[in-house]
C-alpha cells in the first residue's frame, strides 16, 4: 500500500483508503498474505515481515494475467529487432543499449507498461524465450537471442574497455565535461559529486569513441564507473544519507574527479566547457 501511495498508482485515494481496499483484497483472496524474511540494509540484522502477493490461481486474477500477457506477446515482438540495432553498433548488446533501442522502437518507457524496474522487464522476456541473458565476469548484462551461442569472455573483455577505445583528447573532454558539472551542482547544492545518471547522460552525447560513434548508456556507465575509477580518475565513496521525504538511511554509491590525478590535473589546465542550457546535472545525494 505505501509503494501504491508513494507512487500515486491511486492518486484520488487517500493513504488509509489504499490500505483498506489492499486488505479487501486480501480478504477476498485475490491477494495472497505471505511471511517472508529481510536483511536490513543499515544493520545487516534480519526481520520478518509479510507481504502481499497476487494470487495467480483467483479467477480474476488469472484473466487479467492472461491478457496481459497477450499484451506483451506483442510489445515482445520489438524486443528482437532492438537487440540486432544495437548490435549493428555495437558487437555485444548489452542490456541498457537494448532498453533504450526498445523504448526508441516502442515510443514509451518500460515504466508505462508497469516495470519500476528494467530488470523485471527482460526477466518476464526471458520467461517467454524471447531472449536470453549472459552475465560477464564483471558483472554486465548482455542480451542474446535464444538461438545465438553466449558471448565468449576474453572476446567481450576486449571489447568491453571503453578507455583503451577513446583517444587522449576524448577522455580529456570527458574529465573536463564531468568538472563542469560538478562546478554547478556545487555552486547549488554545495555537493561535489553530481548523480552517475546526469554523468551518463552527459557523456552519452558529447564523447564520441574515435570520434566517430556516439557513446552508449552502458558504455558511457562503465566508463564512468569502472575504467575511469581503475584509472584514478574518479573516487568511489559510498555515503549515508537520509531521504528527504521518508527519513530512511541508505548507502549511496557517489563518483566525484580525483583533483590529485595527473590526467585530471593536465586536462583542468584549460578553461571548462560550457554545459548545454537544458542540461541540468542532479547531485549524487538528494536533499
């Protein structure tokens, strides 16, 4: 019921409305009340709570369920077209490249077709052998078809490095654009890490690899995140903060440009570009 008010799915009912029509629900069975175990991420300590879960066997429930899954037959049928555009890019389709394909093709966000997360989205098309999904060594997502062998590691790892791809004065301007974000999200916010999504946006449309291809999510990601923080370029910190509408604590995973590294230090010698007037980087930690 939070997540359904936190989310306004029911805008014009109030908060104690929601709870009571997902308890009639589970009164009439068509929700089903489940005890289930969680970790608490602060603490590590675990606790019991209970959570409600659709029941597929409800007879309303099982028609809804089957005409949504007629539904996304069809929205599934642009799942592999989008897979062979990213690859006549890129040689791997890694699984943001093809999100962002998919949602080009379709015209809409996977959150439109009731997928809070990207995950559950290529799940549910795994499900319907749609596609198929292979997890590299370090961790990265990549969607083949379900007649396609799995990519081989050292051929994805050759691939993979976005650095070695990127020419001196490329990852110069990079630096440069990720210090000219962090300047504005300090001057507002006196944050000196600006949120990896405003990073991936940036560089997705101002590096070009050889200058010639435009960077990719997952690329402009990895680059950010992992090549440029092996490198020293970029400080991982993880930092608590608290949400400044709910009050819970979590960890948040903030980069930020390591003045002491020579790279950086070389390309802050010349002056900062100026950003995009509609470009409006968000800071790392949200207040």
């Amino acid at each position: 019921a939070d997540v359904l008010t936190r989310n306004s799915v029911l805008p014009g009912l109030t908060s104690g409305q929601v709870w009571r029509l997902v308890n009639s629900l589970a009164d009439e069975g068509i929700l089903d009340r489940q005890t289930a175990i969680g970790t608490a991420r602060e603490t590590g300590d675990e606790y019991e709570f209970t959570r409600l879960v659709l029941d597929a066997d409800h007879p309303l429930v099982a028609d809804i369920l089957d005409e949504r899954q007629q539904d996304l037959s069809k929205v599934f049928a642009e799942l592999p077209p989008a897979v062979r555009e990213v690859r006549s890019r890129f040689d791997f389709a890694c699984e943001a490249d093809v999100q962002q394909a998919f949602e080009q093709r379709l015209g809409r966000k996977l959150r439109t077709l009731g997928y809070e997360r990207p995950a559950l989205f290529f799940k549910d098309a795994v499900r319907a052998d749609v596609i198929r999904q292979w997890t590299a060594p370090d961790g990265t997502v990549v969607v083949v078809l379900p007649d396609e062998p799995e990519p081989e590691d050292e051929a994805f790892a050759a691939w993979r490095s976005v650095f070695n791809r990127l020419r001196d004065t490329e990852i110069e301007m990079a630096i440069r654009l990720i210090a000219a974000a962090e300047e504005q999200v300090y001057g507002e916010t006196m944050q000196e890490a600006v949120q990896i999504g405003s990073l991936v946006y940036l560089l997705r449309g101002q590096i070009r690899v050889r200058g010639i291809s435009e960077l990719g999510n997952n690329e402009a990601n990895y680059l950010i995140k992992t090549e440029f923080v092996q490198h020293g370029i970029m400080i991982h910190e993880a930092v608590r903060a608290t949400h400044p509408q709910y009050g819970t604590q979590s960890l948040v995973d903030t980069y930020r440009l390591n003045p002491d590294n020579p790279m950086v230090k070389k390309a802050l010698e010349k002056p900062l570009p100026q950003l995009s007037y509609n470009y409006r980087p968000k800071p790392a930690i949200m207040t």
